[in-house]
C-alpha cells in the first residue's frame, strides 16, 4: 500500500512539473506562430496574380 502512495504522489509531482514547464513555454514565447510569415508571401503572391487576372 505505501508503494501506491508513493507512486500516487511522484505522478502528482510530475504533472506538476509538467504544468510549471507548459506556463513556462507559453510565457517565453515557445508556441508564437513562426510559420504562417514564412509562408504568407506564398499565399500573397497566389492572391496577387488572381486580382491582376479579373483585371
């Protein structure tokens, strides 16, 4: 029974642990959206040349 104890609370410490990490990332900037500006001038010069064809 001590061995479910223990193991109880070292899961309640790591999901701690890994809450702390997950604010951690958020609040560092980790999940900021770095891939739509590489591709956006893709997606910009696909709408460009459709508004130069309906001209």
């Amino acid at each position: 029974m001590l061995i479910m104890l223990f193991l109880i609370m070292l899961s309640l410490i790591l999901a701690l642990v890994f809450l702390l990490a997950s604010f951690w990332a958020v609040r560092s900037g980790q999940f900021d959206d770095d891939y739509t500006p590489s591709v956006r001038i893709l997606l910009d010069d696909d709408q460009h040349k459709q508004d130069h064809q309906n001209d």
